[in-house]
C-alpha cells in the first residue's frame, strides 16, 4: 500500500473516532471524554497534515533541486505541536472546569472497546508501513494512534468509575495530559533531529565504511558522514584509490555507490570523492616455496606468500607476514582465486616468477589497480629490490 494511502486512511479512522467519542461526551456529560474528542479533532487536522507531507516530499523542481525531503519531517513538527495542544485543552479542562454530572450507560462502554480496538489495530499496520518506509510522518501518527488507544482506556475507567461511587474522571482527564505531553514531546524531538542534520547513527555509518573498504580498488577511506531527511538519507565519503585511469576510477566510483545502496535502504544519494591517495607504506606480495623461501616458480600452487609492507621513502621494512595460500589444494581455478585473495589482502604489488600474462590472475590484478611484475630472483627480498 502506498503512503498516500495510509494517510487517507488515517483521515477515516479519526472522523469514525471524531464521531463515536463526540456521540458519547454529548450524552454522558464526561470531562474525560469531552477532552478526547478534543484529542480527535486536533489528530484528525494531523492526519490531513501527514497527508499532504507525504504527497510533498518526494517531489523536486528547479527552485529545490535536492527535493522537499524535509516537508515530512516538518509534518511531523507540527504533529508534535498538536499533541502538545491537546494536552493544554485537556489540563486546562481538568483543572479549571466546574464539576459536572456524568451519566454511564452500558453501550458507552461497548463504544470505547471499539474506539480502542480501531486506533490499536491500525497503528499496528501503519507503524510498520512506515518504518518499512522510513517515513517520519506516518510514524509520528502511529505512535500518535498508540496513545489515543491508552487515553480511550483512561476514559473507560474514568465513565466505569461513576457506578462505585467514587469518580476519576477529572483523575482520567490529568493522567490523559501527561501521556499526551509525554508523546508530544517524543515527536518534537524526532523531528528536530531530522531538520537539524543529524547524523546516521554510528552503526549504519560503520555499516557504509566496512562496505567501501571491501572494495578491491580501495585503499583507504579517509571519512565517512551521512545524515537523515525524512525518510531519505544522504552519504558522503573521502576514499583513495589504487586507480590509475579515469576510467578505472568512474568505474570504482560507479561499483561503491552501487554496493553502498544495496547495503543501505533508502539513500537518496551517495557521493563519493576520490583524494589522493598518499599512502607512505607499499604492500608486496610474492609467492614462496617453502616457508623461509625460496621464491616458488608456480604462481597458483606455492604453498605461502611472503606479504611484506615497506616505507616509500627509505624502503625499510615495517612488517613481514607469512600466508598460508588458502587455495593450493583447489583443483580448478586455483590462480585466479589466489588472485582475489591477495586483492582483499590490499597489496600493492605482486611479484612472480610465472608469467601471468593473458591469464585469469592478470586480469584480477589490473582491475584491481595492483601491479603485476615479472623476476627471475630467487630470494623474496631480491625479488622486491632489498639489499
């Protein structure tokens, strides 16, 4: 279902409770009820707002090229601001009005099961409607809904207590204030949140980081920020990459934003800047027969890599691993998947002593932006050019 059409719905069921509540406060006389009818009218004013919020947000035009993400948010502000209203009406009625004369009749009560089981029932479906969304405005009016269910039951007592003698409806009336204060207050804040560029919450950001980083070409992500607007979010992230083509790098950029949005429901908009990579440290990776060496003439099969990681400047060595090749027993494919382990090693550079060229492992490595170099040296170190 669509959200125009939750918001058509929630129009119906408060005109339903409009009516039912208004019937039962003109005959019974009740303050409690009287304030829920109150209650009614204002969430039936924040039903039509939710609706026109939803039919606005998604549109753009050249005045608002970024679109009217926010309008939902500002919907449900002001729903906020109605909550709290409703909570002035009903406190002030039940501090300062003269007492009155309630009448309990039995279809009364047959009336609030039903009032309370309809704004239940549908808060149930839209609420999950909109966090399936992520539409702030449907969710402000579920919640809404849950409370308007919690008041109807406080009226209920407040009319069931005139038959024992000792009446609570001005006792309903208060307790009615605060839940609804206590609601109104909840919305505002959401939806501030929302308006002030508030950012992901820290998980969905590392979410987005461990994304980008698994990305072969990547060599490092230097920021990642993200913020809310409505139900839409927007990301940015500063990367470096290994590319070195402006195609390679459109081509990277292009397969992050599309890995960022499958991870992520409902971005509106990824944005990705590419900075120089400035990396000090180069990794090498190099294929080795046994585990002290020497330099293994099969690329696929050697049973270890040496993955040493060097200072640019003064080529010294920072640190030195010791793999175990996790595919040497594989029986096809065995090169190319060593070529994509040793991609999600994040080397810079292979050497071999095999020539891979127009073989599967190449391709890998180009893609990739790692360097494929050829030597005949036998020593690891020899072979990357250490005294």
């Amino acid at each position: 279902m669509g959200l125009e059409r939750w918001g058509w719905l929630s129009l119906l069921v408060n005109v339903v409770l409009v009516g039912l509540h208004g019937m039962i406060a003109v005959t019974s006389g009740s303050l409690a009820v009287s304030a829920e009818v109150v209650h009614n009218l204002l969430d039936l004013l924040g039903a039509a707002a939710v609706l026109v919020g939803i039919r606005l947000a998604g549109r753009t035009s050249r005045r608002f090229p970024y679109g009217l993400y926010k309008v939902e948010s500002m919907v449900a502000l002001g729903l906020a601001g109605l909550v709290l209203l409703t909570g002035y009406e009903i406190g002030r009625d039940a501090l300062l009005a003269a007492p009155r004369t309630v009448h309990a009749e039995p279809w009364m009560f047959a009336v609030l099961v039903l009032t309370t089981a309809i704004p239940l029932l549908f808060s149930h479906f839209e609420l999950r409607a909109g966090r399936a969304a992520r539409s702030p405005a449907l969710i402000a009016d579920a919640r809404e809904y849950r409370v308007h269910a919690f008041t109807t039951g406080l009226v209920f007592v407040g009319l069931a207590s005139q038959w024992t003698g000792w009446p609570l409806d001005r006792l309903a009336a208060v307790l009615i204030v605060l839940a609804v204060l206590k609601m109104g207050w909840d919305l505002l804040a959401d939806a501030m949140r929302v308006l002030l560029d508030a950012s992901l919450d820290a998980d969905t950001l590392l979410q987005i980081r461990r994304v980008i980083e698994a990305d072969p070409m990547v060599t490092g992500v230097n920021w990642v920020t993200g913020r809310n607007a409505g139900r839409y979010r927007f990301v940015e992230t500063g990367l470096a990459l290994r590319a070195t083509s402006r195609r390679k790098v459109e081509s990277a950029v292009q397969r992050i934003e599309a890995a960022v949005r499958d991870a992520i429901p409902h971005l509106e908009r990824v944005l990705v800047q590419v900075e120089p990579a400035g990396s000090p440290q180069v990794r090498y990776a190099v294929p080795l027969a046994a585990a002290d060496g020497p330099v293994s003439a099969h690329f696929g099969e050697a049973p270890y890599f040496a993955i040493l990681t060097l200072q640019r400047d003064d080529r010294s060595v920072v640190e030195r691993q010791l793999a175990v090749n996790p595919f040497r027993d594989v029986e096809r494919g065995k090169g190319l998947r060593v070529a994509e382990w040793l991609v999600a090693q994040k080397v810079d550079v292979v050497l071999s002593r095999e020539t891979l060229q127009g073989k599967g492992p190449a391709y890998v490595f180009r893609d990739a932006g790692i360097e494929l170099r050829l030597t005949e040296a036998v020593e690891p170190e020899a072979a990357i050019g250490l005294p």
